[in-house]
C-alpha cells in the first residue's frame, strides 16, 4: 500500500511538474509591439494568390435540339440575362427533315389512293362475276 501511495504522488508531482514547465513556455511567446510616429502616405497595397479560380456564380446552358451552330452570341463568361437568345442553331438539317417528312406523306397519301383503287377494283371485279354468275344460271341451269 506504501508503494502505490508513492507512486501516486510522484505520478501527480511529475504531472504538475509538466503543466508549470508549459505554461511557462506559452507565457514567452506573448506577442511583441512596436511602437512607431504615425505618418500620411498614400496607401499601396498588392494581393498575391495562387490556385484555381472558380465563378461565383455556374450556370448549366443547355438545349433541347443538337445541331451545328450557325451563329454564336455569347462568348465564355459573357453575361447574359433570362430569355437572351445565345447561339442559332443551322436550320437547314431541321428543313431537309421537313422536306423529308412531307415526302414521306404524299407517297403515303398516294398510297391510300392506290389502296382504294384496289378496293374498287375488287369490287366492280366481285360485281362482274356475281353477274357473269346470275347470267349462267339464268340460261337453264338450275342453282346449286
């Protein structure tokens, strides 16, 4: 039981010892002042900087249409406001599409015409043997 005691105190003295010996060294590092007379110069300042520069404010322009730029309106970090139109698109894909598409209708329109020819073709031809066959059993012969 002496020992443990003795070890506590010498455990608690060097403790105490290490915190006075820091606290004592924290205490020489105080700030220094200099004291100097007061002068009016003008002021000159220079600001020196290193690393990456990034905008204060991103914004994400995109389209809903893909196509090649015909006429570009803003250039890398213009400003520019809502609504402000900011590159044309060449329309002339947009047109040939167009053009394609209306194309592409009339052929299908001449097809439905073609289709209904077809109709009335079979029709006047289903006419023609349901009278072909009305008159070859009307010349004696009987129905089946």
């Amino acid at each position: 039981m002496r020992k443990l005691t003795l070890v506590l105190i010498l455990t608690i003295l060097i403790i105490a010892a290490v915190s006075v010996y820091l606290y004592m060294e924290r205490a020489d590092e105080q700030p220094g002042f200099r004291l100097a007379q007061v002068e009016r110069d003008p002021m000159i300042s220079a600001v020196s900087s290193s690393g990456t520069l990034s905008a204060v404010i991103t914004v994400q322009v995109g389209s809903q249409v893909s196509g090649q730029i015909k006429e570009l309106l803003a250039d890398f970090n213009t400003g520019v406001r809502a609504g402000q139109v900011i590159a044309r698109i060449n329309p002339e894909d947009f047109e040939a599409r167009v053009r394609q598409a209306e194309a592409e209708l009339e052929v299908g329109c001449a097809n439905v015409a073609v289709q209904r020819a077809t109709v009335e073709r079979a029709r006047a031809e289903l006419e023609n043997a349901q009278a072909a066959l009305g008159a070859a059993y009307g010349r004696g012969r009987s129905e089946p």
